[in-house]
C-alpha cells in the first residue's frame, strides 16, 4: 500500500532543511509551530520514517533520509505546478510559475522592459527573478532552480541550449569631457595609458584582459570594481574610463546625474550576443517561451548607444 500524503505535507516539509528551528520554518510557512509539527508527525507516519528531529534545546535537525525526501518533495510540488499551468496553457492561457535568472550588468537593462510586458501580456504567470554572474546562474540552471537565464554568449560551457536575444559590442565608457569623446570611435591603443576601472564580475573582467592581449596591449589598472553603476558614477567623475557592453535602454548619465559618453571601438571588439540560456535536456515551459518572445521582440531592435 502507497504511503498517503498530501501536497501541503510535501510543501511544509521542503523547506525544513533551509531552517536551523522549526519557529524559523512556520514563521516562513504562516502557521503556527505546533500546527507544523502535527502535519510533520503525520507524514513521518504516513511514510513510516523519521524524517527530522525536533529538540527545543538543539533546534531542527533534518535526518539523511528526510534531505533527500525534502528535495524529492520539491521535484514533486514543481511538477504539480508545471501540471496546473499546463492545464491553463491548453485553455488558452500562461499561467504558474517562472523563475527568471539575469547577469548583473543586464538587470536594470533588460529585467524592466521584459517584466512590464510579461505583466501586461500574461498576468498569470508569476516571475520570480535571480541576479548573478555566470558562477551563480549557470548552477541554478544545472540544479533546476531557474527555468531559463539571460547572460553574455561567453565562456558559456556546453550542454546548454541558447536563443539570441540583441547583438552587441564591448564600448568605451567616457567621462564628457575626456577629448577621446568627441569622436564617433575610439582607438583601444589610445586607451591603454589612461586609468581604466574594470567591471569585475565574470566573464567581463577576462573578456577585458582578453582583448587588449589580443592587442598586445597592457592596460593600466585604476581600481577594479564590483557593480556596473559604481563604475559608470567613477567614469562619470573623471577617474578613469571602461570597456563595457552595449545595453538597451541605457541613459548617458551616471547615477549622480553626471553626463558620460559611449563611444564604439575602432576596429569594433567584443562582438557577441546576450542569450538567454537553459539545460538541453529540458524544454522549455510555454511561459518561459512567451517571456523570451517579448524579450527578443522589445530589445533585438534597440540601437546600442
């Protein structure tokens, strides 16, 4: 005879491993502390295993045996939701669950435009998002915690299946009144004596060593830098330049209203793509599907500036 539990046993119970105590469990959960430990006493009976262990002196304890129910348990309610949403899919409407993973240096690019027509379009699917670099999106992939991400088509590893979302290019990142701004382009040589604030999230910062090795260039290192607007308000500031990629929807001021200037590179570098990327085994869900639509029809066309 099958062990008879219900979804909500599998929804309470998955969490557990996250939580040091089970107050900090229910607290997430919405219920009480003893309403969460009858549901776990009756699906420890109903599954004939001890599946964690509550002392209030040590706090929760989750057993071998119930880390691997937990993660079993999450696979099963993802597959519950996959299965509502499909129903809905096959009335005619996107509706469940969609989790969204973008490179930092995208985000505030990218996220906005594809969120706001995704709400508009599709109100029943709900998005929820993950910003990193590949080190962080390229495991939650792996392990199934994101549907699909959106990331530069560089240094990517193989097994995974990509679409195009725009073109783009790496850029010269100007205070306005460097005089190497007011040209339409900028020689990389020209560059390499002056202090250059680098991006240091991966794979930005080897695709700019990269390219001026590729030169037999050595830059001159002013300061290495962790987030893209932190960069940007620097250049803004005169205390260097950068190399960054082109991005849609992006103003010509720094965040403290400074003007600043994007020029191309002369001969054009870092020619690539942002992709969005996902495991080749997996199909993607009609939801994740719609989503991409919209951000290849919103950003594709979007001239780099």
């Amino acid at each position: 005879m099958m062990p008879r539990f219900t979804l909500r046993q599998l929804e309470l119970f998955a969490v557990l491993p996250d939580h040091a105590t089970l107050g900090s469990a229910a607290k997430e959960l919405h219920i009480s502390e003893s309403a969460l430990s009858h549901a776990l006493t009756e699906l420890e009976t109903a599954v004939g295993e001890q599946l964690c262990v509550r002392r209030k002196a040590r706090g929760l304890h989750v057993t071998p045996t119930g880390r691997h129910f937990a993660a079993r348990a999450r696979e099963i309610l993802k597959a519950a939701d996959t299965l509502v949403a499909d129903l809905a899919e096959f009335s005619g409407e996107l509706k469940g669950p969609l989790a969204l993973g973008c490179y930092t240096g995208l985000a505030s690019n990218v996220l906005p435009a594809v969120l706001e027509g995704m709400n508009r379009l599709h109100p029943g699917v709900e998005i929820s998002i993950s910003v990193g670099d590949h080190s962080d999106l390229l495991p939650a992939l792996e392990k199934g915690a994101l549907d699909t991400a959106i990331v530069y088509d560089i240094g990517l590893p193989p097994g995974l299946q990509r679409r195009v979302i725009y073109e783009t290019e790496v850029m010269a990142v100007l205070a306005e009144t460097d005089p190497l701004a007011g040209g339409q382009d900028v020689d990389l040589a020209d560059l390499a004596a002056q202090p250059l604030i680098m991006l240091d999230t991966a794979p930005s910062t080897g695709y700019t060593q990269l390219m001026f090795a590729q030169r037999g260039l050595t830059p001159q290192l002013k300061a290495v830098v962790p987030q893209i607007d932190l960069v940007r308000a620097m250049v803004g500031r005169g205390l260097g330049y950068s190399l960054l990629m082109s991005r849609p929807n992006q103003i010509p001021i720094s965040s403290e209203g400074i003007n600043i200037a994007t020029r191309r590179l002369r001969p054009r570098a870092g020619l690539t793509s942002v992709v969005a990327v996902w495991p080749s085994d997996i199909k993607l869900t009609a939801r994740a599907q719609a989503a991409l639509d919209y951000a290849v029809d919103v950003l594709e066309a979007v001239e780099p500036h």
